[in-house]
C-alpha cells in the first residue's frame, strides 16, 4: 500500500474533495493540518511516505528534505510551477513531480476586492459599524484614477480589463512588459519610475523571486503620491515588508492591501496586524471551492498516474 502525505491543508478541507475512503484499499493517507515547526520536524514526520501532496509554495521542498525522504517516489503539487521545490535534487534522486491546472481568475477577483476596500475603507467602517458608529469616513471614487500594474500577464491582464471598467486610467511596467498587450488592452506602458509615482491605485502582478525580490521599498514608497495604495496579491518578498511598515506607520502612502508575506502564516505578534490603514487578507487569493477542485482531483489523478507508470502534467 502506497503512503501518501496530505500537506498544508490548513483548513481540513481536502476530504471535501476526495473521496478518501474509496481509494483506502489502494492508499493509506495522513493529512497535515498545521505548517510544520521546522525542517527537521518536516523530515521526522514524512520519513515513511512514498509520495507527498502539497499547496503550492507553502511548506518548501528543500534539497536536504529530499535527501533525507529515502523512501519518497512522488511529488504532486498544486498548479504547474512551484518554486519552493528544489527540481534539481528531486531529479538527482529520480522522484517524479507533477502538477496542475488552476483558475487564474480568483486572485483578480480578490485584487479588485481589496482595492475596493480600500477605497471606501471597508475595514474601518465595518469595524466601527459592529461598535455602534455610522458613516466615520470619506471614501474615493475609482473612475478616473491611476491604476498602476507592475505586471501584465495573465493576472495583470484581467486586472487591467476590470480597471478600464470603472473607467480607469491603466498603466503597466514590468522587465519584460509586452507591448502588444498593452495596445490589445489599451495600457500605457511607462518606466518603473513613472508608474510608481503617477499610480493611485498600484497593484503587483509578477512572479517571486530574485528578480522582483524588494522591487518596491522605501525608496519607491517616497515616490509614491500619499493618497496612493499600493496592493500585493502576488508575492510577499516583492514588497519589503519593514519598509512597508513604516511608510504606513508615517503615512507616506495612504494604505495597503495585502493577501502575501514574506512569513506565511503572518506571525501573531507582526506590526502589519496593527496598522489600521492595512487591509490584509491571509493568502486566500487563490482559495476557492472551484481551484480546490481541479487541485484535489488532478492531484489524485496524477497520484494513480505516478503509481501507474504513466506520469501526468510533469514538472522538471
């Protein structure tokens, strides 16, 4: 019987969508609920299983917890790319790895959620609503203003079309913008500098990792008009956190929308939490009944394919 691990499932929400029971004569699963303590308990507690299950970049698949996972065949993560597990190493010990499709539509959605409130400061007045007040602030419309992407693919993109909707100005920059979108979309394309300090609304849309690692710092956030927000549902090293912190404990931008950070979970004790012009959501950008489904069913499917001799959608 093939030992499968279950991880990250922080919401033990992963038997609603397989059905676990009917492929307990062929498999014997354990679900992890919590994020592991460290690497070491990471490596303790899946020493004896053959394949691992996992959400997309949340516990890292390191080079040393592979080498140390002996009896480890197979790894099946959420969506097609997943920079948290080492491909070469896994290579080395000849695991398989695979992925699957996803919905790119939910993290826009979310996007335009947090925009919104921030808009008509949704946190504040919800808050103060369940303390008996009414109408304590100003909001700002949307038409008209500046909404700056860093990025413009797939996510960017819808973003953008959502932006033209409210009858926004769109602008777009990123190291490798591509212009016919940008026409196809009526974009203006534009310097990292311009966008920064022309946005209203400035909204991050590219991939993590070296490239855009504090690609917006304090030094970008001077820059910023101070009635601008800057929102981030991509990755939380793209924005300095400590940075952050302070151009939203000096009011040097008006507010942040976040769903990313550079710990996940965002840690109880974290000044972000304290910030009223913070709005922060706790990564569910892509958390919806619809991903979860294409997740949890193409991961069983690329699980029986692995046991099967006939891999499906590999990652190398």
């Amino acid at each position: 019987m093939v030992k499968v691990a279950i991880l990250d499932d922080y919401q033990n929400v992963s038997q609603q969508f397989i059905d676990l029971k009917k492929l307990s004569g062929k498999y014997e699963f354990k679900i992890f609920n919590e994020a592991f303590a460290n690497e070491e308990e990471a490596i303790e507690k899946l020493a004896d299983f053959q394949a691992i299950l996992i959400m997309r970049e949340r516990t890292p698949i390191t080079k040393n917890l592979i080498d140390n996972l002996i009896k480890l065949k197979f790894i099946i993560t959420s969506g097609k790319k997943n920079k948290s597990i080492d491909l070469n190493a896994a290579k080395k010990r000849k695991i398989i790895v695979c992925g699957t499709d996803s919905n790119i539509n939910p993290t826009p959605e979310l996007t335009w959620g947090l925009i919104l409130g921030l808009a008509r400061n949704f946190k504040e007045e919800i808050d103060n609503m369940y303390q008996g007040y009414w109408q304590t602030t100003i909001g700002v419309e949307l038409k008209g203003k500046i909404l700056g992407l860093i990025g413009l693919g797939k996510v960017g993109s819808q973003v953008a079309k959502i932006g033209k909707a409210f009858g926004m100005q769109v602008m777009a920059w990123s190291e490798n913008l591509n212009l016919d979108t940008c026409k196809e979309l009526n974009v203006l394309p534009c310097s990292k500098e311009d966008l920064i300090k022309n946005s209203d609304f400035l909204s991050i849309h590219v991939q993590g990792g070296e490239r855009y690692k504090n690609c917006i710092t304090l030094k970008e956030m001077d820059k910023m008009k101070k009635t601008a927000f800057l929102i981030n549902t991509s990755r939380g090293s793209i924005v300095n956190e400590d940075d952050l912190i302070i151009a939203l404990s000096t009011n040097e931008i008006a507010g942040a929308g976040l769903d990313v950070y550079e710990n996940e979970p965002l840690p109880e004790n974290n000044k972000l939490r304290f910030l009223p012009n913070a709005l922060l959501m706790p990564h569910i950008g892509y958390v919806t009944a619809e991903n979860y489904h294409i997740y949890y069913s193409q991961m069983i499917e690329c699980l029986e394919a692995c046991v099967n001799g006939k891999p499906l959608r590999i990652i190398e």
